[in-house]
C-alpha cells in the first residue's frame, strides 16, 4: 500500500493537484476536530479552545498523526455558540503558506475558508471567498 507521504508527492509530480491534495488532508483533520468539539459540547454545553496539536489531542481526543507534521491546528472564539478551527502549514513542508479555516455556529453548515492556493481553473481569483466573508461568528452577531 501507498502511505500518505508518497501520496502527496505523488500529487506534486503532477498526479493530481497538489494543493487540492494537501488541503484534503487538512480539511479531513478539522471534521475529525468539528467531531472532537460536538462530543466536548455535548459533555459540557459549550465549545472548547485548543491552542495547539497537543491541547487538540488532550481536549478533544483528536490523534493528529502525520498530519501534525505538515500542520499546526487550533481552535479559538469557542464559546457555547460555535468556534473558529484553523489548520496552518507548518514551515517547510508541502503545506507552508496554506490556511484552512473552518468556522462553526450552531444552527448553521460549517464554513470553509482555504487560503494560501491559487484559486481552481475558470474561477477569478476575485471569486475566492474571504474569511470575514465566509466566516461565521461562533456570537452570531458579527463580533469576533
């Protein structure tokens, strides 16, 4: 079997594309931490800040693997409304430069938010949403 690792750079060789490659990686680590932070709600009745992998494995139970390698997770502005998680590539890895930003409040779908990759085929880069513009506040009243 193929590991992660070969995977992605397989992708940078032209297999797939990279950034799509490498922020499904990201993105797939912030649904297991979304997951992490609904059982935390339903213990607790609020959401929970993580300031890091570490705080992200001891709060939220959530094993990052491999994946801490390439990136540094965290979760802020939890409150008993929702939370902001965001996945940042680490230095001199494959995912350096890219963000991924997934913003929660209750009652609503989860928004997503990349930054860092060019944007996809026939789509203006003026397209590409913005954080303060996808991003919900975990208030619901615009304060952040």
């Amino acid at each position: 079997t193929e590991d992660r690792a070969e995977w992605l750079t397989a992708a940078d060789l032209g297999k797939g594309p990279p950034c799509a490659a490498i922020v499904a990686e990201a993105r797939g680590t912030l649904e297991a931490v979304f997951t992490g932070e609904q059982v935390y709600y339903q213990k607790f009745a609020t959401y929970t800040d993580a300031a890091g992998n570490d705080a992200i494995a001891l709060k939220l139970g959530v094993v990052l693997g491999e994946t801490g390698l390439r990136w540094d997770f965290r979760v802020r502005e939890a409150s008993a409304s929702g939370f902001v998680a965001t996945a940042s590539g680490r230095a001199h890895t494959e995912a350096e430069g890219i963000v991924v930003t997934l913003g929660f409040a209750r009652g609503t779908a989860p928004a997503w938010v990349v930054e860092g990759c060019p944007p996809r085929a026939g789509r203006p880069p003026s397209a590409a949403p913005t954080p303060s513009a996808r991003r919900p506040s975990p208030g619901g009243n615009g304060a952040r």
